[in-house]
C-alpha cells in the first residue's frame, strides 16, 4: 500500500503505441511480471486502459498500458482516443515518462505509427527528454546499420530530435534475455527526466485521415530516401572524417605522453649517475673511518650513502613504471594507426591529413632536442614499425 506521501511523489509511465507492437509485453517486463494481459492476435487485445504502481529505482510509477489508437472502426478510434486521452487526465498533475512503441514490416517503420505519434504529439507536445521511443520485435541478425539509419529515418519522419531510442529484439515469454532487457528498459526510464504533459489539442484522428496521411507518408518517405541516397557519399566522407579526427586527438595525446615520459625517464637516468656518485663518495668516507665506527664521519656516511640507496631504489622503480608506460603508449599507437588504416579502407595515404599530421607528430618526437638522447627503444620502434607496414617515413 502507497503511503500519502508517496502518492504526492508518484511518477506517470504511460505506454502508447498502435495494436499488435507489443506494449502489454513490454510492459510486463518493465514490472517483472505477468500483469497486463498480452497475446498474439489479428485484434487488439488491450481494449480499456489498465494501470499498475511499481517502483523503479527509488522513485514510485504509476504505469499504464492504453489501447492503440487506430483501428478498423471509427467507434473504436473514438473509444481509443478517449483512453488515452483519461491517462493524461489521470496524471495531469503529475510528472510523466512516455514511452511510445513502434512495431516494423521485415525492418520498416510503419505508416500507422507514425500517424498515432503525431496525433498524440499534436494534442500533448512530447518533450524529447521526457520521451522514449522502443522499436520493438526486431530480428537479432539484423544488419549491423539498421539502429543508426532506422534513427536517422525516425527522426525525418517525426520531425523532432530524439534523446531515447531503444532497438528490442524478439522477444517470447521464456527468453533467457528478458531480464536483460528489464534492466536496460528500466535504466533508460531512470535517466530520462518526467515532464508534465498539458493537453492542448484534441486527438484528431479519424478513419479517412488515416489513410491521407499513410499516403503523404509514403510520399514523404520516397523524398527521404532519395535525399538520404543524394547526399550519401557525403555524409559517409563526413562521418569518416569524423572518425579519424577522434583518433587523431588520441594522437596527439599519446605522442605528447610519449615525450612527456621519455623527458621523465631521462631525469631520472640524470639522477641516477649523481645518486651512484654520490653512494661511492658516502662509501669512500665510510672505508676512510671503518677504524672508529663510532665517529660522527663514519656514522654520518653511513647513514648518507643508506639514504642515497633508498632513492637509488625508488628511483630504479620509477624508471621501470615508465618503461611499461612508454611500452603501453607505444602499442596504443600502433593500434590508433591500425584504426586510422580501416577508417581510410586499408590506406595509409599521406593525402589523408589525419595520417600526414601522425608522420609530423613523429617527426617532431624523433627530432625534438629535450629526447633526442634517452637510451630507450620507443621511438626507434615507432620508426621500425612505420617503416616496416607503411614503408620509409623519410
């Protein structure tokens, strides 16, 4: 039982979309158990809207599950409408999560409900952060483009930005995934911000519209598309440049933490020779009055050249954790060049100027004056390794 103050805090989770997309079952995986009746049928089988409290992280939901707006009768879109229209009602005063269902025909979203989400959004005005839209009962071996070109179509089609998309595999009711997919429905609920949703327009949405607005949907498609196939090669050129400017970056950082631990390593180096000077000039005192051990000079180079070698170790320990430093730089190096290499379809091409700034990036590491001297193989393995996959860096 929900205690009064709980009411005051209690959070809407309202569930649109059209008949057959899977909002009972989703919704009963959100709960983590059968609540919502679900089924497979050429009808709808949500026919009034149902509503459950639950708690989702620490904050407490009212979740409802609303009847799909279109149907094959204008009586039943007229009781449609009017559900969903008592949900919003319902929790007009409190803070909502909307979260809007599409289903797909073999990967295509589906005239119907793009039409539902614009009447819908039309009458209330949803807030993208406030919004999550689940493409659901998708094919797990689906194409590895389809989340990222299914958004880019959702949002020309929706005409509005998107914050939250969810792409939900089939699912059945034994699915050894379910869980899975409870916590991340669950997460993407938790990190979107409840909005209140004011009605400013009737759902207007009647048989006829429907099939008006299918057909300028339709049209309206064939332009994306054609626009989509126009621009294409540029928005891939784009994108990969994109790409290599993000590895380029991790470029820049490694190369300046390669000199950065090369300049380290050869102070360190410098104060090793003085700390084994000054070990042998303790210890040269320390043989001169070997005689007298309790002499203050006996027991003052004792107790220098103990110190000494305290920072002779601590200083060899240093050295060694720059060594794994500059060996791991050095394989993230190799391994950014590798990816530059696939961005650019297997070319190494200095006419790519991500690739002409690595060989000046190298260039100013392997004649900057401050490391030109440290004794450690990290550049001159850099150099072999460009040489020996890219050819001479000269």
């Amino acid at each position: 039982m929900l205690t009064s103050r709980a009411m005051l805090d209690m959070y809407g989770l309202i569930i649109i979309g059209n008949s057959g997309v899977g909002k009972s079952f989703l919704a009963n995986i959100i709960l983590g158990k059968h609540h919502f009746k679900h089924d497979f049928s050429a009808r709808s089988v949500t026919h009034r809207t149902e509503s459950t409290t639950c708690i989702l992280g620490d904050k407490h939901y009212r979740i409802y599950n609303i009847p799909g707006l279109i149907e094959g009768d204008e009586e039943r879109i007229a009781l449609n409408r009017r559900e969903i229209s008592r949900a919003f009602e319902e929790q007009k005063e409190h803070p909502l999560v909307v979260i809007y269902v599409f289903g797909h025909q073999n990967g295509r979203i589906r005239n119907e409900d793009i039409v539902t989400f614009q009447a819908i959004h039309k009458a209330y005005t949803l807030s993208p952060d406030s919004l999550i839209i689940i493409v659901n009962g998708l094919p797990p071996d689906r194409p590895n483009t389809y989340n990222k070109k299914t958004r880019a179509a959702l949002i020309d089609l929706l005409g509005m930005k998107l914050d939250q998309i969810c792409y939900i595999d089939h699912l059945n009711s034994v699915d050894i995934h379910r869980e899975d997919v409870r916590k991340y429905l669950i997460d993407t609920i938790l990190n979107v911000h409840p909005r209140i949703h004011i009605k400013t327009n009737n759902i207007n949405l009647m048989s006829d519209d429907i099939f008006e607005l299918k057909d300028d949907l339709d049209i309206l498609k064939i332009q994306i598309d054609n626009e989509r196939y126009e621009h294409e090669d540029v928005i891939e050129s784009m994108e990969r440049e994109y790409e290599a400017v993000q590895r380029l970056s991790v470029l820049r950082r490694l190369f300046c933490q390669g000199k950065a631990d090369l300049y380290r390593l050869k102070s360190f180096r410098e104060q090793e020779r003085h700390l084994i000077s000054v070990i042998g000039q303790w210890e040269a005192e320390e043989i001169a009055y070997a005689d007298d051990h309790s002499s203050d000079h006996y027991i003052l180079a004792v107790t220098n050249k103990q110190d000494a070698q305290e920072q002779l170790t601590k200083n060899f320990a240093t050295q060694r954790q720059i060594n794994v430093a500059l060996n791991v730089c050095q394989k993230d190096i190799e391994q950014i060049c590798f990816e530059l290499e696939q961005i650019y379809d297997g070319r190494f091409d200095r006419g790519y100027e991500s690739i002409r700034e690595y060989y000046v990036l190298l260039d100013n590491l392997r004649f900057d004056p401050t490391v030109i001297d440290v004794q450690h193989d990290f550049i001159s393995n850099l150099c072999a390794f460009t040489c020996r996959r890219y050819g001479n860096i000269d």
